[in-house]
C-alpha cells in the first residue's frame, strides 16, 4: 500500500503570491491556497517526501509529518530552499540522521547555497559527504543519484528519469505505476519507458500559456495523449490556475480523470 500526500503544489512564488495578491484564483476556494511543490510518499510504514522548498517549516507542521528521507528533483530555489530549516530540524525534531538524494548538478548547487552543510567525513575506508545539526549530534548523509540509475531510498524503490526543464533539466521519479513530474516542459525519448502504464501521475501544469520550462493544459493533453496515464493531477499551478476554472477545462473536453492537486490532498494507490 503505498500513499502520495501532496505537501505543497504551488508554483515559484505560491498561491497567494507575497502581499497577498490571489491573481485569477478565487481567494474564497481554499484549494487555491497552494505552498511551494512538495509530496510525501509512505510505503509500508516507511516515509520519503520529494523536495523541500521554503515552505517546508509550514507543510511539516500542516501534515505532522517528520520525513528523514528527502530526494530532490533539481536545484531550484522553491525545491531547496526549505534546507536552511534542517540544523534546527535534525537536533530537535527529527533526531536521528537525515538521507537526501540528489544529482550531481543539483548537490553542487546546493553546496554553493549552504556550505556549512556539506563537509567530507571518512567513513570506513571511503569519504561520504555529510553535514551536521545545530549540536553536531545528528547528521545529514548526502546521496548523489543520477537519472536513469534505480536506487533504494528508506526501502522505497526509485526510478529518476531526465526531464526537460528549460535551461535546467529536473528529475522526474517513477515509484511502482506512481509518477512524479513538477517541473517539466517536456520528455527526452530515453525517458518515455518510465511514463508508461503509469497509475497515478502529478505534472506540472505551471501557466495557460506555453513556456519553455514549465507545462500547461495544452501541452498536458499532449502528454496524456501520448501516454495515456489512469489518473493526473496536476502541480506546480500559478496564481491565475483557478482550481474550479482549471477542472472543469479539463472535464469539458472529456477528461474527466484529470484534476488539480491541492495542498492535503491524499492518494492512495491501490495497485500495489
Ligand atoms: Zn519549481
Ligand atoms: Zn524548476
């Protein structure tokens, strides 16, 4: 049994924007109230979120929940930023040590924004990236994973795959017939096997008008029809993606089984 809790499916600068602006969205729906873009998954016991952007503090707090297994799709400010709360984080709540996983790029990245989070610590004969909490009893152990490599995460198995994201490519992640894919525009062809027969897909669904880097319901036609997922729900959604407008353009065109997250969602996937 495996259970997908969307933390967070906001856009760059969430819904409503800084200075309480609700652009197109009916600040009287509170599905339209939407933090920065994060899930969490729990299979068999065991917890692992996707990202951790600024409003982490908030989502745990929201959710009650404490993951101590974190990946991370790339190095954008509104999926990382949230790392600044983990010296606190580790010492107080969490209080054992912290996995994150993330690619090369990414972690080089993240370094540059926190150094004092990084350090090279000997462990048995090989040196692991580490970094330490507030009173250095805890630690966060740093992972670099790559696209197209499956690995293990707290007992959950992972398949990132390369997705094109602008300037920047982000990882999507494949979990059972479960898909995750916020930031993306569109698919490189070596990504195509991990977005077949998929159960359950949330992608990105940022603007109404195409952009480079993010999708929109046009292009998320364009990749239903191509792939033809069971279930979407769409994420990473600006303050002019009314819930309420955005559903029903979706349902007038017979596309019933595509709907907008909200913050609080739960999904259960069944298939497993
Ligand atoms: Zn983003
Ligand atoms: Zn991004």
């Amino acid at each position: 049994m495996t259970k997908v809790t969307i933390l967070g499916c906001g856009a760059t600068y969430g819904v409503p924007l800084v200075g309480g602006r609700w652009g197109l969205c009916d600040p009287t729906n509170p599905k339209n109230e939407r933090t920065r873009p994060s899930v969490l998954i729990e299979q068999n016991g065991r917890s692992l979120m996707i990202d951790i952007g600024p409003d982490f503090r908030l989502q745990s707090v929201r959710a009650q929940v404490a993951p101590d297994t974190i990946m991370i799709t790339h190095g954008h400010w509104d999926h990382i930023a949230g790392i600044g709360e983990l010296p606190y984080y580790l010492e107080e709540v969490l209080k054992r040590d912290l996995d994150i996983y993330a690619d090369k790029k990414c972690m080089s990245f993240i370094r540059s924004m926190f150094p004092y989070l990084f350090f090279d610590e000997e462990v048995k004969g090989t040196t692991s990236i580490v970094g330490y909490g507030d009173r250095k009893q805890y630690r966060i152990l740093w992972h670099c994973i790559r696209a197209y490599e499956p690995f293990e995460a707290n007992g959950i198995e992972m398949f990132p795959f390369l997705q094109n994201h602008g300037s920047l490519n982000s990882l999507g992640v494949r979990i059972a017939d479960f898909v995750y894919s916020p930031d993306v525009k569109s698919f490189p062809e070596r990504s195509w096997k991990y977005l077949a027969d998929i159960g359950t897909w949330i992608l990105d669904c940022d603007y109404w008008k195409p952009s480079d880097s993010h999708g929109d319901p046009e292009t998320v036609l364009k990749h239903i029809y191509q792939f033809n997922p069971k279930q979407v729900y769409l994420t990473h959604m600006d303050e002019k993606m009314d819930y309420s407008v955005l559903k029903s353009w979706f349902e007038e065109r017979g596309y019933t089984h595509v709907s907008p997250a909200y913050d609080g969602l739960e999904i259960d996937l069944c298939s497993d």
